[in-house]
C-alpha cells in the first residue's frame, strides 16, 4: 500500500480513536454534576466538550511521552500504529456499550503495544518507561484521587453540619460547575494528548517528521476537536454508571470528586504521565462516596470495575496483536483488519439501539428484579 495512503488512514483511525475517546470519557468530568443536578446532561456534555477543545491546548508533554518514549519509532511503520488503534478502538466501543468506565488511554497503550511485539518484537517496546509512565500512575492515581476525595467530602460535611441545608446544596451545585469544567479542560489537557502523540508517531515513522518532534499544530487543533465531538455526543451508558450506580452523590461529594480529580490530572499532564483520566474521576467518586458513608458504596460495582481496569490493557494488546498480524500480510490484510473493523463497530452500535440511554432517561436507574415469593430476600 502507498505510505501517503497508509498515513492517511492512519490519521482518520486516530481521530476516530479520540471521537470514541471522547464519549467514552464524558462522564469523567460531568457525571456528577448531571446525577446531582448542578447542570442539565445536554448543557454538561456542551461545556465540557468546548473545555476539551481548550484544554488540548495547554500542554504537549504527554504527547511526547507518547510520541517517542514508549516504542522504538524506528523498528515500527505506521501499518502497526494502525493495528493498534483497531485494538483500543475495539476495547473502547465493547465497555461503553456494557457501560464499563475502563481507560480508553490504557486501551491505546495495550493496542500499540501488542501491535509492537509483533511487527517488532520485545526489544521494540520500551518496558522501562511503560512501566513508570502508564502502570505506575494507574497504581497511584486512582488510590491517591479516591483518598483526597474521601478526606474533602468529610472536611466539607463537617464544616458546613451546622449550616441551612437548601444555602449548602446551592452553594456546591455552584462550586461542582466550576469543579467540573477544570475536570473537562484536565481530560482536554491529557486524553487529546494521546492521539496527539499517535499521529506524530505516526509521522516519524512515515519520515514527514525528524525523530523527536513535538505534534504540528495541525496535529493538536483536529485531536482537539474530535475528541471535544465525542464528548458532546456523551456517553450517556457510562454516565449513569458514575453518577448513580456506584454510589448515591450529593452536591459536597461530586465538589469534592471533582476537584481531587481535576488537580491530579493537571499535575500529571504538567508532567508527561499518561495516567488514565477514568480511573482517576472513579477513584474520587468512590473516595466521595466513602467519605459520608462507606456503606452507601457499591462495591460490587467497584469490583467489575477493578477487573475492566486490569482486563483492558491486555485485551487491547491482543485484538492490537492479531490485527497487526493480518495487516502485515499487505494491503489485502490492512483492508481485511479495516473491514472487519468497521463490521464489528456496526454491530456494537447496534447491540446498542435494543436499550438506548440518552439525556432524557441517565438519571434512571432501573430497579433491582423482585424477589419471587418464598424466596430468600
């Protein structure tokens, strides 16, 4: 296949990766301001995909870590780069249509790394800094975000107990408005950065770029605005998850969230970690959640989280794998992976339709089965 083609098909793979990145991260920074009412769900998904856009201007570190620190961008061509996209793509479409907040950056990683192995082998992937600037901070991050949470959700309850409950409620869906646009700029700020560094990986790899460079700005405005896109189309399936199936958020709780969420992606995008902004937004929901009362937690929720945390990275590093695999073979198989590709979204979009969730019914939860009559309750 020509290379000016391939990198085409690249690009358009790319930022349609950060379209589905998108959507399936809005509820990072806007779940709890829709579950508690501080915003209306389609005024939500409109300001944070206009901070997405903003935000994915501030910074390029993280695209550099991406672009030249986690795989030899010499021993790969842009074939394997979009091998991998397949791979995160795939993984990303599957949780949002079961509703599953997984990390649409560890996705990407999985998918490029596995694609890498194959094309290039072990020596290609540079495990040294996989290690400490992906799995390390998705170790710490969500701990470190649920535990700042936990703590602010206690100190805000106890220094506003005495105080006129509908003046406390007011005050936070205030506060949660502002809480929740740093959440949507920090998410702009690093997830756009992602597909950022891919392209430029891409262009490195392809000669159109010296090895080292920094993403054109070209490069920076349409990640920007396709994952803004995706944001304002929200995913609405994994918003409900958040908002109200891991615990029940008051107007404190999603302040609290919020704002441990939107300090620690800033600080990690400051620093070129490519930390998962999910699992970082959840484990503040969870330490908010925990901070009023443990037992308001659906931990079992959290446990089919944890597992979809774990599972992603190599999931996609395996779909990454066999689609680098057939792509090799040539154009044949290039076209074979984009084929199927496109097929397998198809039907997930259309699994999709049989139960729909919009901006209408995201605040419904549906209720538990009954218990049968005689049964144990």
């Amino acid at each position: 296949m020509d290379l000016s083609l391939i990198v085409v098909a690249v690009v358009v793979t790319a930022l349609v990766f950060d379209f589905t990145n998108g959507f399936h991260d809005t509820a990072n920074a806007m779940a709890t301001s829709i579950a508690t009412k501080a915003m209306s769900p389609k005024v939500a998904v409109t300001v944070a995909g206009a901070l997405n856009l903003v935000g994915a201007f501030l910074s390029v570190e993280v695209a550099r870590t991406i672009s030249s620190g986690l795989v030899d961008e010499t021993r790969i061509s842009p074939v394997v780069i979009f091998a991998g996209l397949v791979g995160a793509i795939m993984w990303n479409l599957l949780t949002w249509l079961l509703g599953l907040p997984s990390s649409s950056s560890h996705a990407l990683f999985g998918g490029l790394i596995g694609a890498t192995l194959v094309a290039a082998g072990t020596g290609a992937v540079q495990f040294g800094a996989v290690f400490t600037k992906v799995v390390l901070p998705a170790v710490i991050s969500p701990i470190l975000a649920g535990v700042i949470a936990m703590l602010a959700t206690y100190l805000a309850y106890r220094t506003t107990a005495r105080a006129d409950d509908g003046t406390v409620k007011k005050g936070f869906k205030a506060g949660q408005i502002l809480s929740a646009s740093m959440v949507a700029l920090a998410h702009g700020t690093n997830d756009a950065q992602k597909t950022m560094g891919v392209i430029t990986l891409t262009l490195i790899t392809a000669g159109a770029l010296p090895t080292g460079s920094g993403p054109p700005f070209w490069v920076i405005f349409s990640a920007g605005l396709a994952i803004a896109l995706g944001t304002y189309i929200g995913g609405w399936r994994i918003i409900r998850t958040l908002g109200k199936r891991v615990s029940e958020i008051e107007t404190p709780q999603g302040f609290a969230a919020e704002t441990s969420a939107a300090t620690i992606i800033l600080a990690s995008s400051h620093l070129g970690f490519a930390l998962s902004t999910t699992q970082v937004a959840t484990g503040a929901i969870f330490g908010a959640g925990a901070g009023k009362r443990a037992a308001g937690v659906q931990w079992g929720v959290a446990g089919r989280m944890a597992l979809a945390w774990i599972v992603t990275l190599p999931a996609a590093a395996a779909v990454g794998a066999v689609a680098a695999w057939v792509a090799s073979r040539g154009t044949a198989g290039t076209i074979v992976v984009a084929v199927v590709a496109i097929a397998l979204a198809a039907g997930i979009y259309a699994a999709s339709r049989r139960n729909p969730v919009t901006a209408d019914n995201v605040n419904d939860v549906p209720s538990p089965a009954p218990v049968p009559a005689g049964a144990p309750a």
